[in-house]
C-alpha cells in the first residue's frame, strides 16, 4: 500500500497557492507517528516522560498493536540509542528522534529529503551508517506492523488532531498571530512554520527542527494532546529556536568567555537534557523572550510568575536577560534583530560572571 505524505504535500500545496496564506501549516505525519511508535516500544520503562505513556486513544491503540513487535530490530536499536552519551545530550530522543525521522520521505520508501540533522548523528555513536541501518529497520517494521492500515484507521482521530492544533495557533496569544509576533520580535523570518501534533510524543514534550536550502523551514513536533495554554507555549517556545539558536553559533568564542557559568546550574540542567552551556543559554535566552511576551500580552503579574516558575526549575540568569531584552525592545532603530543585539544581551551575564558564587564552582 502506497503511503502519502502529509507534510510535504501540504507544504507543496502551500507553495502552489491551494492553501491560505498563513505560514503556518498544521499537519500529522505518518513517518512520525511510525518513529515514535518504535521509540514506545524501545522506553527503558514505562512512566512519566517516557515515549508512549500518553493516554491519547491512538497511543492506547498502538501500544496494543505493536506490542509483539517489542524485540523487533529496529526497537533494539532505538533502545540501545536511548543510552548515547555526547556533549549534546543524552540518548536518541527529543530532537535527535524527530529530526533523524523528518530528514527522510514518506514510508515505505523513506528516501532522503535532507541530510541526518548533527544531533541525530552525534547521539547516534556519530556514525550515519548506524542511521541508514535504522531506515532499513523501520521499513522492514513498517510492512510487519501493517503500520498503513494503522494509519487509515486512525485517520479521523488525527484529523480531529489537526483540526484543534490549527484553531489554537490562529488564536495565539491575546489574539496576535504566532508568525507576526515572532518575526516581529527577533526581526527575522522564516518561509513557513509547520507544526507536526502527535499523541505519541514525551507528555508535554516538543521539539524544533529546521530544513530546506537555508533552514527557512520550521518543523515542531509536540504532544497534541495538551491544552491550549500549553499548546501555545509549546509553539512560541519551539518556534522560538529557530531564532535564538543560531546566533550563538555565530558568536561561538564570546558565548565561551561565559562558560564557567554553566558550573552551577548543571545539576538542574542536565534532566532536561541542557547538558552544555550553549544548550542551556539558548534554553535562558528564550524563556527570557517567552517572558517578554507574556509581559506584554498579559501584563507584569504574568510575567513576574513565569519568571519565578523558570528560576525554581533552575534558570538563575534569566531575569538578567529579560532586563536586558527590555533594552532591546527600546532601541529596534539601533539593533534592528536579535542578531545584531547578541553581544549586548549577553553582558547581563557579567554580574555572574565575576561573583564569587559562580567563580567558586566553577574551580571545584
């Protein structure tokens, strides 16, 4: 049975003109929701956090389907994938799942679209060998599984799926729209933003990944099965990379010169998977953004409880840097993007640089 597509032929009848202009293209994806199925069954344990745990009717159904597949190839290699160590995080999940499996065509194919993303290829023993061995895995579970027919069957429930993902994000905050008012903020854009909700994804969980010629796509997959408060901080938070993420690439050696900084948050980093500095700047600079936001579509109340929430799970500089994203707000003339303000928004982080708290762990 031939497998359709679903992401690229929305996001070609987008480009065509068949469907509205909004830069927002919602759709489910058969390739996903296959990965993810495999990495249900490759969970260590079952319970919270874990892939598959969701309560969704499609997940129940496919933890029922599935289950004799458990000890199938391409779940053993998923499981032996989970415990990867490397400097970007720990094992094949979050990001390093959803964009190894986006990176490829519709199944049972699976051709290449774009190149294995670096973080599939570093939390995959950095070897793509190990990758086109799982392609050929998932495809071999795709026919055993009758996965196709999986799909047909479920297609109302993930059209029902699209339906309330796409009346969320039309909605956006206080009513702006979730394109206008990122682009707006970091002065950027994007050629479109295409959300991918799930019922198999980690509870709550989401991840950004970016394709095409120069990144100009944005590909968020995330829980579906959440409410729109959470749905909505989900989009501004994964859509959110797609800006924030790049200029610390682009300024390497002076994110390094705040490296020691890093020392005294890793503890309550490193569950989240923010196991080097880098990762966890960009986690601050974004929760600072996402705070901006709030403060302006909800007013301070909002934003000073979103702060509070954000330091007690272990983001100590944020503060500084929203302060300092204040300052960005009042000079647009001068600092036109995000990218151009880069340098200055990390000098909030001086304070903590020389204080003798961060000096200390740092030398321990």
């Amino acid at each position: 049975m031939k497998m359709i597509d679903p992401i690229w032929d929305v996001i070609a009848a987008w480009e065509e003109g068949q469907l509205p202009t909004s830069k927002l293209i919602v759709t489910t994806s058969p390739k996903v929701e296959l990965m993810l199925a495999v990495a249900m069954l490759a969970a260590p344990t079952p319970g919270p956090g874990h892939y598959g745990t969701l309560s969704h009717p499609i997940a129940r159904a496919a933890r029922a389907r599935f289950a004799s597949l458990a000890d199938h190839p391409a779940v053993i290699t998923v499981r032996r994938l989970f415990y990867v160590e490397t400097d970007l995080a720990s094992g094949f999940a979050c990001d390093a799942l959803t964009g190894f499996i986006l990176s490829r065509g519709e199944p049972p194919a699976m051709a290449a679209h774009y190149p294995y993303p670096e973080s599939a290829l570093a939390r995959a023993d950095g070897n793509a060998t190990v990758l086109d061995s799982l392609v050929d895995q998932l495809r071999d579970f795709y026919h055993l599984s009758r996965f196709a027919s999986f799909w047909e069957e479920q297609a109302q429930a993930y059209q029902a799926i699209e339906r309330r993902i796409a009346g969320y994000a039309q909605e956006g905050w206080a009513g702006e729209d979730v394109v206008a008012a990122m682009e707006g903020y970091f002065g950027e854009r994007r050629t479109a933003y295409v959300l991918v909700p799930t019922p198999m994804e980690r509870p709550a969980g989401g991840t950004m990944t970016a394709m095409g010629e120069r990144d100009n796509y944005v590909f968020a997959c995330f829980d579906g099965t959440v409410d729109k408060g959470w749905i909505l901080h989900l989009l501004y938070h994964e859509f959110g990379h797609s800006f924030v993420n790049p200029p610390a690439g682009q300024h390497g050696a002076l994110v390094q010169r705040y490296e020691a900084l890093y020392t005294p948050l890793a503890e309550a980093m490193r569950p989240w998977g923010y196991v080097t500095w880098t990762i966890a700047l960009n986690e601050h600079i974004l929760r600072a953004q996402n705070c901006r936001l709030r403060r302006r579509f909800f007013g301070d109340a909002a934003a000073e409880a979103r702060l509070s929430e954000e330091e007690a799970q272990g983001f100590r500089y944020i503060r500084a840097l929203e302060a300092k994203l204040a300052e960005y707000e009042a000079q647009r003339d001068a600092y036109p993007t995000l990218v151009s303000f880069y340098p200055i928004l990390l000098t909030a982080l001086d304070p903590f640089l020389t204080s003798s708290d961060a000096h200390g762990r740092a030398n321990t």
